[in-house]
C-alpha cells in the first residue's frame, strides 16, 4: 500500500470520526433544548437558567470579579 493510500485511509477515518461526534453532538443539543422546554413548561424562566448555567461554569473569582463590576455599573447607572 502506497503512502498516499494510508495518508487518504488516515484522512477518511478522521472525517468519519468528526462527522460521528458532530451527530452526536446535535443529539446532546437537542437533549439540552428539550430540558429547557421542560422546565420553561414548569414556569421556569429559561432565560434566567442559561444565565446560571454560563454563570456556574466561570471559576469562582471569575464570577465574583464579573459581579463586581456589574454592580459598579449598576451603581453608576442609579439602578442599584
């Protein structure tokens, strides 16, 4: 087998991969759709969920330093 054969052998097994965790992928999402939609249907607010979540992956000073500031800005704008 010719180097060129196992280079577009190696290139074909990459492609298949991504495209299989591509779909894998729009399955989670539509996953992470259908649990908002459940709770929105609970009353939940999913606006304010996506926030929480975003917010719960920052690391803690992350997170504190962003509060921060959002409560200068706040303050700034007389809406603290």
């Amino acid at each position: 087998m010719s180097e060129a054969n196992v280079a577009a052998d190696q290139l074909r097994l990459f492609i298949e991969r991504i495209e299989r965790l591509e779909e894998e992928k729009k399955g989670i999402a539509d996953d992470v759709k259908d649990v908002y939609a459940e709770a929105k249907s609970t009353g939940y607010d999913t606006k304010t969920m996506r926030k929480v979540v975003a917010l719960r992956k920052l690391e803690s000073h992350v997170r504190e330093e962003a509060d921060a500031l959002l409560e200068t800005y706040r303050t700034a704008l007389g809406l603290a």
